[in-house]
C-alpha cells in the first residue's frame, strides 16, 4: 500500500484494517457523519496554520467526501 497523507496515510492503517473504518462500525451511520462533518471544520479551521495548507484543505474534503457516501448508501 503507497502511503498518501490525504487519502490513505500508512500511520492510520493497523493490518488491514483503517482506522476510519473502525471508527464509523464503533459509531454507527449518523454519529459517524457528525464525526466526519467535525474533522472537515477541523482541517478547514487550522488550514494555513501550518505548511500545508491546500493539504488540509484536501483531508477536510475527504471527510466531506466520506459523509456524503454514507448518506449515498
């Protein structure tokens, strides 16, 4: 697996299974959205904070993203 910061970051991957994955079973669907909606206001807030700022702009859309294909089934 090729580590990419935004879509798929090698340090949020135990075995097969992701992290994110882990936390939407433990959540439930509509917890997990309002968790996802969290983490994009989150990114979004910090965005040019740091040194990277189109890449948190990048993961607070992954998240967004994410939510969205919940709610799409």
């Amino acid at each position: 697996m090729t580590h990419d910061p935004v879509n798929r970051p090698a340090h949020y991957t135990s075995g097969t299974v992701e992290c994110i994955d882990a936390i939407r079973a433990s959540l439930g669907d509509e917890a997990f959205i309002a968790y996802c909606r969290g983490q994009a206001i989150k990114y979004a807030w910090r965005a040019g904070s740091k040194e990277k700022h189109a890449e948190d702009l990048r993961k607070g859309a992954w998240y967004l993203t994410k939510a969205a294909s919940v709610l799409d089934g």
